[in-house]
C-alpha cells in the first residue's frame, strides 16, 4: 500500500489521517516513524491526531501553545 506523505504542494502533511483495508482509521506520527490507531471512523481518528498534536506542541513551544489557547485556536 502507498502512503500519502504529502499535500498537492509537495508539503509533509503530518495531520492527515487514512483508512487501511481493515476499514479502520490511522495516523502517523510527527516522523512517520509510529502509525497510530485503529479508529473507528475518520472523525475518532482525527480527533485523536489532533489531540497528539497538541500534545506535542504543548510539549515542545510551550509559549506558543499559550499564546494559541489564549486567542482561542484549537
């Protein structure tokens, strides 16, 4: 199976979520070294990435997550 691992623009696309055979969700990590899942639906599993982005960028800039949180981008 061929993995989509960037946009129209040739840009990584790391928020990109994609479905399996096994008709579940996936996503990859921010190397495409781990792919997350399964989920049931493409909703559940975009949730989930995002929550894992945030996670990461909480982690990694804290003071741009606050910055972010405090105008309201989630």
């Amino acid at each position: 199976m061929k993995y989509k691992m960037s946009n129209k623009k040739g840009q990584v696309v790391m928020n990109e979520v994609f479905k399996e055979e096994d008709d579940k969700w996936y996503f990859w990590n921010e190397v495409w070294s781990d792919k997350h899942g399964p989920y049931k639906s493409k909703f559940e599993a975009t949730s989930e990435c995002s929550k894992y982005f945030w996670g990461l960028l909480k982690e990694a800039y804290p003071q741009v997550y606050n910055v972010l949180q405090e105008r309201g981008v989630k």
